[in-house]
C-alpha cells in the first residue's frame, strides 16, 4: 500500500475484505486487491471518488461534514 501510495495511487478502500493473505513458505504474505475506487494524484478535478469507501473503516474526517464537501485533503493515514 505504502510503495503504491508513494507512487501516487491511493487506493481508497483499504479494509479486511480487500486483502488476500497466502503463506510462501514460512512468510506469511498479503496483497491488497479491489483498486476499483482508486485513484492518481496526478488527476485534474474531481473524479466522483473521492471520498469513498467502507463506512466502517473509513477516518471521522473523512466523513466529517466538511470531509463528505471535499475540504479535507486526503491523507495517507486516512487509508488505514
């Protein structure tokens, strides 16, 4: 998340349902799948996404009244 984060591609969405676990060998790994609601840092204007994602894991402010109008910028920790 962080490597795709600092690319510039913020996946939006990030809760339990969205990651796949699977164990190579002793290593236990995880994928974040479901990009559906991302999005580039570098797009022009509002795109209609974002602010969504899961109710239950998403940042108060997100969804603050001045979260839901888009006066809060979106941050990396508003996606854990």
């Amino acid at each position: 998340h962080y490597a795709f984060w600092q690319a510039g591609v913020y996946h939006r969405d990030v809760s339990p349902g969205n990651m796949v676990w699977y164990r190579n060998g002793t290593v236990l790994m995880g994928i974040l799948n479901d990009y559906d609601l991302s999005s580039l840092v570098t797009a022009l204007g509002p795109q209609g996404n974002e602010r969504t994602g899961t109710i239950l894991f998403m940042a108060l402010d997100l969804l603050s009244k001045k979260g839901q109008q888009g006066e809060v910028k979106h941050l990396y920790r508003h996606d854990l």
